[in-house]
C-alpha cells in the first residue's frame, strides 16, 4: 500500500488512535469514525474544529492531512502533515506518508 491509513501507530503518543479517551473531544471520534466510513468532506470538517480549539493536536492535524490527500487537495494535505511534524517530530504517521508521496513523485 503506498499509503498509510493514520491508524494508531503508537497509542497513547500520537500516533493517530480513535481518540476512545473521554479527554478527547467528541469531534476527534466523530472525525476518525468519517475518516474510517471514507466521508473525507465531514471528517475535515469535525477535524478544524478540533483544530480551532486545539491547534496543536497533531493528530489532528494528521488525519487532516490524510482526509484533505484523498480528496485531492495534495498542497493543503502537505501542508496538513507539515503542521503535525512541527509539531510533534517523531509522529510516524505524517513522516510515512511523507516518504511514500516523495518515491511516488520520483518513480
């Protein structure tokens, strides 16, 4: 698969989990439950609202990222999986996505 599903590479640490804890918004689930029904438009939506109230949650900001590559919208998608490593450095997710959608450029 050259894409990864920002499934939970690492719980607990940013690894894009279903945000099951109560201490993560509702809109966080709601936005990986769209993500996983491929309803990429709603999950964008529920996402820059948790985005607004939280624009360091790098999660978020992955599965933004993932929802905004599938709806094509690859600037805004780069921009997306940038935001989450500036965050947060060693989040797997967005560096994995990165290096597929670079080898895929080059081959």
């Amino acid at each position: 698969m050259l894409f990864e599903h920002p499934r939970s590479w690492s719980r607990g640490g940013g690894g894009g989990g279903d945000g099951s804890s109560p201490t993560v918004p509702r809109e966080y689930r709601q936005a990986v439950k769209a993500v996983k029904a491929e309803d990429y438009t709603k999950a964008i939506g529920l996402l820059q609202t948790v985005i607004d109230e939280n624009p360091k949650n790098a999660n978020a900001w992955n599965y933004m990222g993932y929802s905004l590559r599938h709806l094509k919208q690859y600037d805004d998608a780069l921009a997306a999986y940038q935001k989450a490593l500036k965050i947060k450095p060693k989040h797997r997710g967005p560096w994995s996505t990165l290096v597929n959608f670079t080898l895929r450029l080059v081959s």
